[in-house]
C-alpha cells in the first residue's frame, strides 16, 4: 500500500512537470513597447459648391485735360505739313469742295512750297506750314515781335500765339514754328476765324515732331 502511494505520488509529479515543461516548450513571445504610429484618415468632405462672385471694376477717367496735349498712341509724328492738313481736315473747314492749292493767288502766282499746306474752299482758306524758327531778326515772327507774353494764346495748354489775319497763329515747338490759318478769302478775321485757328492747332500741333 505504501509503495502504490509513492506510484502515485511519482505519477502526479511526473505528470505535472510534463504539463510545466509542456507549457514551456513553444516559442516565448515577448511583448516590446516602441514607438507607435497613429495614421488618421479624414473621410471625404461632403462636396460644396464654390461660388465665384465677379469683382465689378470701376474705370474713371478723368475729365480734365492734359497739361500738353500729346498724340495718341500709335500715331507717327510728322513733319510734313500736308500729313496733318488732310483733304478730309480742309473740308471741315472750308467746305466740301475744298481744293489743295500750289500757289498763292498773286501777280504772279507764288509758290506754296513744300513747307506748307494750303487749300481754299468756295469763300475759306486754310494753310499749315512748318519750318525751323527763325533766327533772323528781320523775320516777320521776330520782327513784329510775335512770340511774346502778349500775343499768347491762353486757350491752349502749349506754346502758341496770335499774330494776325495774315498769320494768324504760330506754335512753337522743338525748335519748329507751326503755323496755322484759318480765314475767310476776302473779308476781316472774324470771331469763327479765331475759334478755328485754336481747334485745328490742337488736332495739328501735339502730331508735330
């Protein structure tokens, strides 16, 4: 009896170390703690709709006038006077007949002459011309004192002045004396006369150069 005791006591601990040892034998995990890594998606945003509002632009211009007026851009200056006084430009003064002239009407004819540009309607003349001022003291614009603060012309931004029926105004620029008439052929300078010589130096002057 004493020795199936002892069987039984070497059996059970015979078949605990084989639950132990049986335990043991696969493979040991061990747990290490590193750095973890945290990926977060963001689930799509619900679609929104984008509205574009136009930006009004405001434009001013402005409605006062330059200090010297200038040609526009892309326009050529010019020397030559009958680039400026065009057909088209002698009609609206003088009217729709209007006749480019070679010479002045004289005993004999005078010749215009390539510095200048004259064209004469039913009862209007008109003329430019464009030379180097004068250094002469007996030229008429130097003479007569024309380019002086009296004869100015206060109704034009640039360098213009009065100098009568015959020449009626001149402009100086870039060392050039523009001349300019509008008149009728017989008769007295009159007030549309003057009003004329003042709009055709500002289309023809700012084209000089």
């Amino acid at each position: 009896m004493a020795l199936s005791i002892s069987k039984l006591t070497l059996l059970a601990t015979a078949a605990a170390t084989f639950v132990v040892a049986g335990c043991s034998t696969g493979p040991r995990q061990t747990m290490t703690a590193g750095p973890t890594t945290v990926t977060v998606t963001a689930s799509p945003a619900s679609p929104t709709t984008s509205t574009t509002m136009p930006i009004a632009t405001t434009s001013i211009a402005s409605t006062m006038p330059p200090s010297h007026p200038t040609a526009q851009a892309g326009t050529v200056l010019t020397r030559e006077p009958c680039d400026l006084l065009t057909p088209v430009v002698a009609a609206k003064y003088v009217g729709g007949n209007a006749l480019r002239q070679f010479t002045y009407d004289g005993h004999p004819p005078v010749p215009v002459g390539d510095g200048a540009c004259y064209y004469t309607g039913d009862t209007r003349e008109i003329e430019v011309s464009i030379h180097p001022r004068p250094t002469d003291p007996t030229a008429p614009i130097n003479h007569f004192h024309v380019i002086s603060p009296d004869n100015r012309v206060d109704a034009l931004d640039f360098e213009a002045y009065w100098f009568g029926p015959g020449e009626s105004m001149v402009a100086v620029k870039d060392g050039l004396v523009i001349s300019l008439k509008v008149a009728n052929i017989k008769g007295d300078w009159t007030d549309r006369d003057r009003a004329d010589d003042i709009e055709l130096a500002n289309l023809v002057v700012p084209r000089v150069g």
